[in-house]
C-alpha cells in the first residue's frame, strides 16, 4: 500500500448567517433580487452546493411558505444577519411572524393537507427550536 500524505478534505463550515431562525436582509446590491419588495427573511437552513452553501430563506411578510415564491435560495454575497434576532425584534413583528408560521404548520398537518401545504410544513419544522428558545427568552415560556 502506498502511503499519501495528503490532508483529509474538510468541508467549508456552515456559515453563521444560514443558522435556521436566523434574520437576515437582503443587499440591496444583489441583483437577481430586484423585484423582491420586502428584504427581511427567516433563514430555514443551508443548502451545499459544491464546495460552498447556499442558504433557504423565507419571506414570510410574502404570504405563505412556497418554494419558488415565497421561500428562495440565496448565497452568502446576497444577505447580511439582520441586526434583529427572534428575541428582540418588536412584539408585533415576532408574534405576525409566529403566526404566519403556525398557520403553515397547521394547514401542513390537517386533514386533507395539500401537497404544497405539506412541504411547507416540512420547510418550517426546522424553525421549531427557534421559537421555543425565543418564547422562552422573551415571555419566560415554551
């Protein structure tokens, strides 16, 4: 057997900024994004594409969770971590937030649930451990 003294690959570290439950803004200076109104979205994960990531964001302020219109990819030249986070974003913003995202999970899981509806839910299910943490930081509850 021959010997080989290369280094094992490591892949590049998730970036912090595509965390699931992370804020982030879009630049303005991202260009595929021009017809975007709204330029706040939830970050749902990260996505590796090569030998780097993309992230999976939401708008929710967009209207329902859909693939294509309302959840989209984006690299890290394309975001910047928004400054507010799920704890300290004003009562009203986090609570039209957790209810856009609570109506997704519920129209997910009922009864004759549509297909879109389901992988909606499945999208959001990742966001679960945020809202716990950030109910529990903010109201002193789960």
């Amino acid at each position: 057997m021959q010997k080989t003294n290369q280094a094992p690959q490591v892949s590049p570290a998730i970036p912090a900024d595509f965390q699931p439950g992370t804020l982030v803004q879009l630049n303005t200076s991202a260009a595929r994004w021009t017809r975007t109104s709204f330029r706040t979205a939830i970050v749902l994960g990260a996505i590796k594409s090569g030998d780097s990531y993309m992230g999976m964001v939401w708008f929710w302020t967009e209207g329902e969770p859909e693939f294509t219109r309302t959840i989209r990819t984006v690299v890290p030249t394309e975001v910047t971590r928004a400054r507010t986070t799920l704890l300290d974003m004003p009562d009203g913003a986090y609570w039209t937030l957790r209810e856009h995202y609570e109506a997704a999970q519920d129209a997910g899981t009922a009864d004759g649930a549509e297909e879109h509806q389901e992988q909606a839910a499945r999208f959001l299910r990742v966001l679960e451990d945020a809202f716990k943490a950030a109910d529990l930081a903010r109201y002193g509850r789960s």
